[in-house]
C-alpha cells in the first residue's frame, strides 16, 4: 500500500484508540481493507464485539444515549430586503 500510494512511513497496521468522553468511553478502529469489503468487514467486527460481550453474562454491558425533543421554541424569522 505505501508503494502503490506513495504514502510516507504510513502505519498500516489495525490500531485502536480508546477516548474519555464525559461519562462515555468512546472505542475508535482503524483498519486497512479493500474498499468493497468495507462495510461487510465492519459488520463481521461489530457481530464479534457484541458476542464477546455477551460471553461476559453481564459484566460488560454496552451503553447509549437517547435523547427525544418533545417541544421547541416557535421561530420568529425577518428577512430583510
């Protein structure tokens, strides 16, 4: 890949992060695949975390945030000729 893009010293090795986010741990991949096997590869990775969660019976759990608007302010907008 670093000869057929001419990438300098690119790592193309899988890499994961990890960030501190409020009360979130937020994981983040990188990986290097063909461009037509991006989203089944995606897919294969998420099915196995879910099931390597799940052989924890509940110990890792995975947590989200749902927000639902119920109301908003009325707009008032002017537009100026």
């Amino acid at each position: 890949m670093i000869d057929k893009y001419r990438i300098e010293e690119a790592s193309v090795e899988p890499m994961s992060f990890i960030v501190a986010i409020d009360k979130w741990i937020e994981f983040s991949l990188r990986y290097v695949v063909d461009y037509k096997l991006r989203r089944s590869t995606k897919d294969k990775i998420f099915i196995k975390i879910l099931q390597e969660v799940d052989k924890t019976k509940g110990k890792v759990q995975l947590a989200s945030a749902t927000f639902e608007l119920v109301a908003a302010p009325s707009l008032n907008v002017k537009i100026k000729k």
